[in-house]
C-alpha cells in the first residue's frame, strides 16, 4: 500500500506499508526529499490502520451478542478502515454516494 502525502509544509512525500507475517507487523518506508515530520505521519499511519483501538476488548464485548459471536469468531480484530487526511475520507464518502463502490474503489486507487 502507497500513502502519498501532496505537500506538509510545502514538502512532497511518500509512505509504502507492507505486511510483515513473520513479525506479524506492518513496516512502513518514508520517501522525502528531506527530513520528513515523523511524529505526524506516525500518528497518520496509526489512525489508517486503526492501531489504537482495544481490538481485544471490542471482540470480547461484541462476541456477547448472539448474532455477532460467528462472525467475530470468523474473523477476529477485524478494524475499521481509515483514510489518510480528511480530504481522502470526503473525496471517498461523495464517490461512494455518486458510483458503485467498485468504481469508487478503482477512482480512489487512481
């Protein structure tokens, strides 16, 4: 996955995640052209990946409802999807509402 930021401070950029099933972790790589501010695109990539949530707990909580309980059971810690900056989440929730999410998907990837 490549997260492109347009410009934080006037500073252009790129973010590549992939999954690393040995470690059971995500590693991400920064592309600048200088030092980039990594406090802010921690806190970026954290909040995509819904890293803060208490996925335990919200599994335990929800598996209490009957109708819940399979498929928590299927697939266990399954998060929420999140979106770079405000822009990406209402250029996604408009294309969502205009096309089919098939569409907005593939525009969105673009």
């Amino acid at each position: 996955m490549r997260c492109r930021w347009g410009s934080h401070e006037g500073q252009p950029g790129l973010v590549e995640v992939h999954p690393d099933p040995a470690a059971d972790q995500l590693l991400a790589t920064i592309h600048a052209t200088k030092i980039p501010p990594i406090g802010i695109i921690v806190a970026r990539l954290r909040r995509l990946f819904d890293l803060d949530t208490e996925i335990i707990r919200i599994d335990q909580h929800l598996s209490t409802d009957s109708l819940m309980a399979s498929r928590v059971r299927a697939r266990p810690g399954l998060r929420v999807p999140g979106a770079w900056d405000l822009f990406e989440l209402t250029v996604r929730a408009i294309l969502g509402q205009q096309i089919s999410v098939a569409a907005a998907t593939t525009l969105s990837g673009r």
